[in-house]
C-alpha cells in the first residue's frame, strides 16, 4: 500500500514538473501596457541592431570575391592547371587572426545538418512560427518572413576560431574548440552579383560552437534573422543542440520582456548587438586587407619603376 502512495506521489510531482517545465505563453500586449519602458528600451536596442545590419550591408562585394576565390581553388586542383600560377591568386588573401572567409550558398542541408535531418528541424522550426503567430508574438503586418532556406541568397561566412586549454594538468594541452561565425546572405535585385552595390541583406545566420573533447560536452547555437531589413526582431528564430540531444527551437518572440524576466531586453543588449559589431569590425578588416593588397602591388610597382632610373 505504502509502495502505491509513492508510485502516485511521484507521477503526480513528474506530471506537475512537466506543466510547469513547459515555456509559458506570453502575452504581448499585456507586457506593453504593464511594463512600457522596458519596451522602450527594447525598441531603441532594435534601433542600433538595424544600425549594425546597415553597416554590414556595406560588405555585399565580398560575396563575389569569395565566390571567384572559392571557384579558382577548385580549378587550382585540376592537373591542367599546375603551371597556370594565376590559379593561386586570390582576392581575399588576408583575414584577422584566428578567422577564415568562405562563399557559402543558402542551402537548407548545409546549414541544419548539425542539428539533425534537416527535413525535420525545418519541420520543427516550422511549428514554433506558427505558434508564435497564433498568439500574434509574430506579425507578418510588420514586414516579418518565415524562414526559408535555398533560393537565390548567397552568402559570406566569416568565423573565428579559438582552442580550449586544460587547466588541471602539467603540460598546456587543447581539450577543445569554440567558434562563432557570421553569415550575411543577399539577394541581388538586378540579377548580376558582381554589381556589389545591388545587393540588399536579405538574411544573418549566426552560429556558435563550443566543443569540449575531455569533457565531452559539444554545445551548437544557429540564430536565425530571416528579415534584417526590419527594425522588429520578434521574428528571429534560436537553435540549440546539447551533445546528441534532441534540437530545441525558440522564438525571440515568444521569449518574455518583464521586469522579473527581459529575456528579449537580455539577447538583444548582451548577445546579439554585441556579436553584429563584433563581427563588423572584423568584415571591415578584411575589406581593408584586400584594399591594402592591392595598395602595396601598386606601391611595389612604383618602386620597381624607380629602381631603373638608378644608373
């Protein structure tokens, strides 16, 4: 009899731990009204996020250098083209330390394959939308898209790498790895990619990796701003992925912004405007040094000509 009370003790805890375990709804008009200076707040960190993604906007042309790069390393390969030395140019030469450039395109598999089938996660990303505008945290009146991979975007992907040491043995030794990344794709109004100055931004794909050998622990970010072009953010979509675990999807929409609980004030001030200017710092830098390539061709060349004046 006893053993019974227990068995219905803890189904009764597990099912009240599960209710309460569950994201509440929140109530957005209700949050306005009852906290208005944290919107406020909110709508001014929007303002300087938009900034940010005008800024990087500006890096449009690297789109097609990086697609020429990407096409000129593959024909370097081929063994018509050993003695061909114009194939080991590139026009992107130099990235800050501890980053790399690469073209990407906006493919559905590429970019969700770490999360699980990505059939599935899209499926799944899917559903928390449409929840997220069942209880109008996500308006399409406000300019908002749904997510949608593939099409005619193609991207810049520029990542920064750095190693995990461990702490707890007499020798330095890498136990891991962290990388963040920040993908801006484009669509091209006029249809020719190398007029840099057409392209519009058209989606930020942010993604954060850290991956701990000795403890075994791989954590995977995928932040997903379908619609920079807008000031409003509810629409941006988080994924994360614990070791092998099932893919967890939320909505910034859907997140609440109480004086108990600014979750959508906390993203926007302490992650994401943080991480845009971040990596607008080190796009300009690599803008700068492929500048400065052709500067010092240009200034060896003066020197060169100089040279032969000497007799």
């Amino acid at each position: 009899m006893k053993f019974r009370k227990w068995i219905i003790a803890l189904i009764t805890i597990a099912s009240v731990s599960s209710v309460f375990g569950q994201p509440r709804l929140v109530n957005r008009e209700a949050e306005s009204k009852e906290f208005p200076d944290l919107h406020e707040t909110e709508a001014y960190q929007e303002k300087n996020i938009q900034e940010t993604y005008t800024e990087l906007q500006r890096m449009g042309f690297l789109v097609r250098m990086t697609e020429i790069d990407r096409q000129t390393s593959f024909e370097e390969q081929q063994p018509e083209n050993q003695y061909d030395f114009t194939k080991t140019q590139r026009l992107v030469a130099y990235t800050p330390r501890n980053t790399y450039i690469r073209f990407v395109a906006n493919n559905q598999q590429f970019l969700l394959n770490t999360f699980g089938e990505a059939d599935k996660i899209k499926q799944q990303m899917d559903e928390r939308v449409a929840k997220a505008k069942e209880i109008k945290a996500w308006s399409t009146e406000q300019g908002y898209k749904d997510v949608n991979f593939g099409g005619d975007k193609n991207g810049v992907e520029l990542t920064q790498f750095a190693f995990i040491y461990s702490d707890d043995e007499p020798n330095r030794k890498v136990v891991g790895s962290r990388r963040k990344s920040v993908t801006l794709f484009f669509n091209d109004a006029t249809g020719e990619v190398a007029q840099g100055q057409e392209l519009t931004l058209n989606m930020v794909v942010t993604r954060l990796v850290r991956d701990d050998f000795k403890e075994g622990v791989r954590n995977v970010y995928l932040i997903v701003d379908p619609s920079p072009e807008t000031q409003a953010m509810d629409d941006i979509v988080i994924l994360h992925r614990y070791n092998q675990k099932p893919t967890t999807v939320s909505v910034l929409g859907m997140m609440s912004n109480t004086a108990t609980n600014p979750h959508r004030n906390r993203f926007k001030q302490k992650f994401y405007v943080k991480v845009l200017k971040h990596f607008f710092r080190l796009y300009r830098m690599v803008a700068n040094y492929a500048s400065k390539g052709d500067n010092d061709y240009n200034e060896d060349v003066l020197e060169s000509i100089e040279y032969t004046l000497e007799y």
